[in-house]
C-alpha cells in the first residue's frame, strides 16, 4: 500500500465511520504487518537452520566420496529434460533435490517439447526444513531424514553438531 492510498483509506474510513473506529483499523494495519515481519523472520531463521544442515551434509559427503548425480526436471505432463546441475535427489520420486553447492531445487515443472530437447536450468530456492510442507499427506519429510536417506549416519560423522 503507498502513502497516497494509505491517505485515501484513512480519510474515506473516517469519512464513513467514528474516530473509535479509525484506531481500530489502523491498530489492526500494525498487528497484521508486525505478524508479517515475524513470519518473515521465522522464515528466514530456519532457512539459514537448514542452509547449514545442508553444508554440514556435503562436508560429510565430500569426505565420504558420495556420487552425485545428474539432476534432471520432471515434467508435470510426464517427460523429462536435462538440466546443467548435479546433485541428489532429496526424495524417491526425484522432484527436489541438492547440487554440489548445496543449492536447493524443485525438479518438477511444465516442459515444453524445446525443453525436452534443450534442457532447462531451473531456479535454487531457499532450503527449507521440511520437503514438501503444504502438500498432500505422506509427502512430507524433514530434510535431516532426506539426508540420511542418501548417506545413513552421516549426522554422526558431522564436524559439527546440528542442534
């Protein structure tokens, strides 16, 4: 919302309502985008968790001389393209996953037939805690057991703990 149509609101509410309610609203304004700004923080903090977990997974990994793989995206009409990326996979059905760099990624999007034919070089997103939070139910796994999942025990041979 700019200044210019904070102003307008402001005056068309206390256009149509008492001075009780303008308090009212505005005090609501601030509550929303102070849970806004929290959230925001609660987002940023356990993407920086995860980001770590994922630096500590790939220092285990280096020593232990996992193999990464290509990582390839899945159309979401079937099909697949290649992509410039390696990696691992962070789930069976191989729609997420990690590259070297510990960049994280969603491997399943629309292709067209170029694509298929060219390849794709999909967008890093921020690595989050939890894979697939918001979807269907059975489609959700904590990222420390995806990891654990390509190197079992590689928590324990961690350089550092994750607490």
């Amino acid at each position: 919302m700019t200044a210019d149509d904070a102003a307008r609101f402001e005056t068309e509410s206390t256009s149509t309502r008492g001075p009780g309610d303008c308090d009212w609203a505005a005090s609501r304004r601030r509550a929303a985008t102070q849970r806004a700004r929290m959230l925001q923080e609660r987002q940023e903090a356990e993407h920086a968790r995860a980001a770590r977990t994922v630096g500590l997974f790939l220092e285990v990994a280096r020593e232990e001389g996992l193999q990464d793989v290509p990582l390839r995206v899945r159309g979401y009409a079937g099909g697949s393209a290649r992509t410039p990326l390696r990696g691992w996979y962070l789930r069976a059905d191989e729609t997420v996953g990690i590259d070297t760099q510990g960049r994280y990624y969603v491997l399943s999007m629309p292709l067209s037939l170029a694509q298929r034919l060219r390849g794709v070089r999909p967008e890093s997103q921020p690595v989050p805690m939890t894979i697939g939070e918001g979807g269907r139910d059975g489609d959700i796994v904590p990222l420390r057991f995806a990891l654990d999942r390509l190197l079992p025990g590689w928590e324990e041979r961690s350089p550092e703990p994750l607490v």
